[in-house]
C-alpha cells in the first residue's frame, strides 16, 4: 500500500462522513420537537385554568346552592 493509495482512501472514508453529515443535517424529521414541547406547555396552561376556574365555580357558586336546596328538603314539613 502506497502513501497515495492510503491518503485516497482516508480522503474517501472524509468524503463519505461529509455527505453522511449533510444527510442527517437536511433531514427534517426532528424539526418539530419545540413545537410540539409548545404545544402541550400550553394545553397543559389552559386545562390548568380551567380546571381553577371550575373549582371555584363550584365551590362558590354551585356547591352553596345545591346545599341550600337539600337542606330545605329535608326541613319540608307536609
């Protein structure tokens, strides 16, 4: 094996990386991850409030009301 033989083919094995390099960095299969990490940072967000938001709903609003009435039912003298 000669020096020349030797450097062709560290110079192709150089080539070959460089184009595995280049296919890797044009695929576009992993591009949407921040988006998809956004995605669900704000679905999660929002069930959040709306999960706060029925909770107090309920316990101001609701819960008081349909105790009342329950309360009055069980105080009917007929």
């Amino acid at each position: 094996m000669t020096v020349k033989n030797a450097f062709s083919g560290v110079l192709r094995r150089v080539r070959l990386a460089f184009a595995r390099m280049n296919t890797v960095a044009a695929c576009a299969r992993g591009e949407n991850y921040v988006d998809s990490g956004v995605k669900i940072l704000i679905a999660v967000v929002i069930g959040a409030l709306l999960l706060g938001g029925l909770y107090a709903l309920f316990g101001d609003t609701i819960i008081p009301t349909v105790t009342k009435k329950v309360e009055e039912m069980f105080e009917f003298k007929g």
